[in-house]
C-alpha cells in the first residue's frame, strides 16, 4: 500500500528534512502571506489542523498567527522531530483519507505539500473528506508544486526511500475542489524561489457555506 511506503520514506529521513527545511518560509512572504489571508479566514482562536504537517513549521506560524492550529501527519517520526521541536503544539498520527475527527469540526485546513502523495484517483475521496471535516464556510489551503507528471524518487538527503511526487495543475485542482462542494476563492501561482525547481500553486477554497 502506497500509504506504508510513504509513511516509511519520511520516517527514515524526518530529522534532517526538518534542518533542511527550519527557515525556508523567512524567504518566502508571498507564502506566508496566503497563510495569514486563511487565518483571517478562519478567524481569531479557530481549530484549524494542519494536514501532512511533517516537522510542524507551518503549524507553529498558523499557531503564531493566533489559531488553534494542530499538525496531523501519516508518519510518526515526522511526528516525533514536530513533538521535540514544538512542544507545546498537538501533533496527531492520521491519514487525510480518514481524518479522526467529527463531521464540520474544523474551521480550517491547510495541506501544504501534502496531497501531492495522493494518487490522482485518490485525490476526489480525499478532497471529500476535507469537506466532511470543515464546517460550512471554514477555508481550505493547498501548497503544491506546478506540473503535469509524476515524480518517483529513490533517494532523499543521503536517504534510501520511494516517494511519488505529483505535480498538478491548479486548473485541475480547482475543478476537483468545485466537485466535492467548496467554492474557489484564490489561486496564487507563485514563480520558483531558492529551491523550487518549478512554479508553485497556492489554492485557497472554502467549503459552501
Ligand atoms: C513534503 S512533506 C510536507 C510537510 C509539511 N507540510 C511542510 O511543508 O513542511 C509531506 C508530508 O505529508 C505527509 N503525508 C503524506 N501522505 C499523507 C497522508 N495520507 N496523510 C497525512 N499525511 C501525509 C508526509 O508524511 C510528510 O510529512
């Protein structure tokens, strides 16, 4: 199962992707910007979770931002470097293709690089779960990388894994989003910075009110 593989992959390489990783969004103030625009969104002391949060750092801003945010990640050693780091946050084991959580309980979510590990014909059922979780009206934001193919890659930071990268179009995205019953909001496409080896999609959609 692709789930168990992908699990495994960041487990062996948490510790040093979270260093590789500490400060990139200092340089990043258009992407902070659409995280400040969702937490205005979602509004003052909202439970928002962080979905695929990996080391914590978005959930640490979104929590500095003055939300309730948590971190829900597929991979426990991911999970074990975000508890270290940022121990006074809630960091959750969990898969977006079942969110342990209630129907409407959330007042946001952001999967920022996440659900580009979700096979395309995964992504509809997982963008389904996303709007059983949000309440009415609650904002919705995706980060992915731009593209139209599938990355395999064996090796990260010295690591032996097997990831799957997909790069989507925010074209696509946003049909998919409209199908499951959120409405569009903004979709930001932001050019390469530092790192980025393609355009990025910042998406922001919230689920029909
Ligand atoms: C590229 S990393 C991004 C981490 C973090 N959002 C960040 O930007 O630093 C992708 C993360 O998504 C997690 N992930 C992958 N598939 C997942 C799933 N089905 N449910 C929850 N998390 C998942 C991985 O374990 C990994 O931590």
């Amino acid at each position: 199962m692709i789930e168990n593989t992908t699990r495994a992959s960041y487990d062996a390489i948490a510790a040093d992707y979270a260093d590789f990783l500490a400060n990139e969004l200092d340089d990043r103030p258009v992407d902070r910007a659409m995280l400040a625009a969702f937490a205005e969104l979602a509004g003052s002391g909202a439970r928002v979770a962080d979905v695929g949060c990996g080391p914590g750092r978005v959930t640490t801003l979104l929590h500095d931002l003055g939300l309730d945010a948590y971190g829900i990640d597929l991979s426990p050693g991911m999970l074990a470097v975000a508890r270290k780091t940022y121990p006074h946050l809630r960091f959750e084991e969990g898969s977006m293709t079942a969110l342990d959580v209630a129907d409407a309980e959330l007042a946001g979510l952001v999967a920022w690089y996440s659900i580009i590990h979700i096979a395309p014909d995964q992504r509809p059922a997982v963008f389904a779960e996303f709007h059983r979780a949000l309440a009415p009206g609650a904002p919705l934001l995706l980060a992915f990388q731009i593209g139209d193919e599938t990355l395999h890659v064996a090796e990260v930071l010295g690591h032996n894994v097997s990831l799957d990268f997909q790069r989507l179009r925010p074209e696509r995205i946003a049909e998919e989003l409209t199908a499951a019953g959120f409405a569009m909001a903004a979709t930001l496409v932001r050019e390469r910075i530092g790192r980025d080896r393609v355009q990025q999609a910042l998406v922001l959609a919230h689920r029909e009110a």
